[in-house]
C-alpha cells in the first residue's frame, strides 16, 4: 500500500480537494487513481467542487476517512 501524508495531498495538483473549516476534503476519484486502489468501502459525501470551470457535486472523503477505509480493505 502506498503510504498517505495528508501534507503532500493538499500540495499535490493532480488531485481535486477543497477545505471546510480546518478539514480538506478529496475527490474519491482522484484518491483512488493516484493511489491505485479500490476505495469503494470509503465513506464519503457529496460536496460541491469546481471542475474545468464548472460546478459539480463529487463524492469527496476527508484524510481519515480515507485511511480507515484502506484499512478495512486489508482485513
């Protein structure tokens, strides 16, 4: 499993995040291409995230989320 630091998600560009209050939040799509895994067991919520200059509702997941849902793949 790669390893996650919620330090370089926020300044790495490929993947489509957005912060509420001090919480990012990642597109799932982005986190699960650039991590190579399935993150179908992720919770997640629908957020509203600009995309190529449009608005779109996407499943985005905050860090933690993220990280409980790999560990529950690896069981």
């Amino acid at each position: 499993m790669k390893p996650l630091k919620e330090k370089l998600l926020i300044k790495d560009a490929t993947i489509n995040k957005m912060q509420f209050d001090t919480e990012w939040f990642y597109k799932l799509d982005d986190m699960a291409f650039y991590l190579k895994e399935d993150l179908s067991e992720v919770e997640f919520v629908f957020l509203p995230m600009n995309i190529e200059g449009e608005q779109e509702y996407v499943k985005c997941a905050a860090f933690d989320d993220i990280i409980r849902g790999r560990k529950e793949l690896k069981k």
